[in-house]
C-alpha cells in the first residue's frame, strides 16, 4: 500500500460505523455499507478501486479524506511459522507493531491498543520505552486489516487478542468501539467469542468490563501470584493488589458466568518454581481460569533469562496435576521479535 495523504485528518473512516459513515459523509445507508464492506470486509483502502461505488462519489471521497490513516512502513514474515508482524505509522509519525500467527487453519491477530505503554512491566521490551498515547478505534482497527491483506483465510474468522502494545484498558471506550467495528456484519463480522481482551489487572475496568452485553473473553497477565513478587513484575498490583483484582474476578464471573484465562510469563529462577506453582493453585481457589504459560523472549537490556523448556514442562505438569487446565504456549514468532512482551516498535525506531 501506497503513503497515504490525510486531507481532512479530523476525518477518519475507520473510526466509523456504517450509519456514522452516512452521517460524517452525507451518504445514503446503502451507499455508507458498501463503503464499509469494501474497507473493513475486502481491505481495499483504495477510493478508485471500490468498484461498485458512481464514479462521482470516488472522486468526491477521494478530494476529500484519506481511505487509511495507517500506512505501511513494513512487514516481517518468519520464514519458519509464517507468523508476521506489521510496522504501521500513524499519522502524527508514531507507529505501532501488530502481529499475525497462523497455527495451521486458525488465524490470531494481536493488535495493539496504545503507543508504548506506561505501566512498565519489569519483563516488558514495550514498557521500556514508555506511554506515548492511545491510539483511536480505527487506529486499533486498520492493523487487523493490513495484516488480513493477501491473507488466505479459507472462510474463517480470524481471532483476534488485544495483547500488542499497551494496556487496553487504559483506553478503555477506543477499544470496546474497535471490538463494535470488528464485530460488524457489513465488516469482518468476527464473533464475540473469538475476541479476547488482555488486561495486566486494571480491578475497576475488569467490573466495568463485565457490564458489556457480549461474550467478548478476558484474560489477565498475572505472571505472579503473591503480591511481593507481582509488585515488582507487574507494579501495576502496587495498585490494584492480587486481592482487589480477585474481588474484580469474582464480580466479573458472577456477571457474565464466563471463564477467564491467566497469563503466565515464565521467567527462569523468577516464578517458575514450584512454589510459584503452589501460589497460583491457592489463588486460583474459587476462580473459573485456564492457565496459559508463555516462554518468556529475551529483551536486550532486561534482567531476566527464559525458563528452559523442561522447567516449563515440570510447571505445567505440576499445574495440570492440581486440576489446573493448563496450556503452553509455543512460541511462533521469536525468529522476528514478533512474540508476547517484544513488540516495541524496533524497525521504526529506525525508520
Ligand atoms: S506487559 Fe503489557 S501491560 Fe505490561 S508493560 Fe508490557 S504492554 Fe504494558
């Protein structure tokens, strides 16, 4: 895709709703779906190729605002797993990393919600450089469609994590309108189910999440579970302590009655022992999770080596034993710096 030039940059089409783009643009309903289908559904970000749109009315969008606001600086595609992972700029010159893993038929897309992200995770390549802001609805909502580009789906839905750069709800309303233009039948219609939002434990956004009327999942990267130990990984539980986000849980599955999954980065000699093991198995008591553990990925300038494979193994084992459903993860886009906890903008840092 070509740089785009952002005529009206107070007009950005995707932050819009098929009936907001009939609004914004003074367009018949009719004519504001196909706009969004051929945007959201086809990923033409392209005026003069949306075909089925008067000529006119390309000339006129095209006069007047830009069809993307994202532009591609770059994409990195692992030779090994076909993970890729997409460079995009946003139009006050920051960028931001989003990723695409395929696992045979089954597509995920991790995208990212803020630049940078300031709680600062002490395991983290992307809390390293900071907050810088949050991106807008269809900031979040373009990286899924540039990564889709050229993308053989074979008629599935692709899932889709808010696990990229940032803490999602410390941008809280951007991200439940992107889920809303994700969800879009005139769009990519992808069901609630298939979308997890990933949270480091922000308590109160939790109960507020849980009065959304969808299925849409959580999942909280826990990665500890006493509170020494999280303070110091996640300072966020300076905050809102294992405690508070347990009450906040428990009110969220009370609510919805649904399952959350708990992140796990397995950092050797940190939390990857077994009394780690027997922490979480207490702090789990009364909570409907599954475990996800994830080999940590090694971060140039970050204090921390990665469990060996085994010691992964032994964890799980040790977890599964306990009645724990317990999966671990295999890591697919490493060879790119595309995997959990390394996306922080190294090609545009560059750039
Ligand atoms: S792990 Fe997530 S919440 Fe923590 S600093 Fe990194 S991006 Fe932010």
């Amino acid at each position: 895709m070509n740089e785009t030039n952002i005529k009206d940059e107070s007009l950005r089409l995707s932050d819009l709703s098929p009936a907001e783009l009939a609004a914004a643009l003074e367009i018949k309903p009719f004519q504001a779906r196909q706009l969004f289908r051929w945007l959201h559904q086809k990923q033409v970000l392209d005026f003069a190729e949306m075909t089925d749109l008067s000529k006119a009315m390309r000339e006129k969008l095209q006069a007047r605002c830009a069809a993307s606001c994202l532009t591609l600086l770059h994409m990195d595609q692992s030779p090994r797993t076909g993970t890729k992972k997409a460079l995009l700029r946003l139009p006050d010159g920051e960028s931001v990393e989003s990723v695409l893993i395929r696992d045979r038929d089954r597509v995920t897309l991790c995208v990212s919600s803020q630049v940078g992200c300031a709680l600062k995770c002490d395991f983290c390549a992307t809390g390293m450089a900071g907050f810088t802001r949050n991106l807008t609805p269809g900031e979040i909502v373009e990286q899924a469609l540039y990564l889709l580009r050229d993308e053989e789906l074979g008629g599935r839905t692709p899932n889709i994590v808010y696990m990229g750069m940032g803490e999602p709800f410390r941008n809280y309303d951007a991200v439940m309108k992107s889920i809303h233009l994700l969800m879009e039948k005139e769009g990519l219609g992808i069901g609630a189910r298939k979308i997890t939002v990933s949270t480091a434990g922000e308590a109160p956004s939790i109960e507020r999440f849980a009065q959304e009327d969808w299925q849409v999942r959580l999942s909280v990267s826990l990665h500890a579970a006493n509170d020494t130990l999280r303070s110091k990984l996640v300072p966020l539980n300076r905050r809102y302590s294992l405690e508070r986000l347990r009450q906040a849980i428990l009110e969220y599955q009370t609510r919805t009655d649904r399952q959350i999954t708990f992140e796990w980065t397995l950092l050797a000699g940190v939390n990857d022992r077994l009394e780690d093991v027997a922490d979480l198995v207490r702090y789990m008591a009364g909570i409907r999770a599954t475990v996800n553990l994830i080999p940590w990925n090694p971060v140039a300038g970050l204090p921390y080596s990665p469990s060996s494979r085994e010691q992964c193994e032994i964890f799980r084992d040790a977890l599964l034993m306990h009645g724990v459903t317990t999966t671990l993860r295999r890591e697919k886009g490493q060879d790119i710096d595309a995997a959990c906890g390394q996306l922080r903008r190294t090609r545009g840092m560059a750039v």
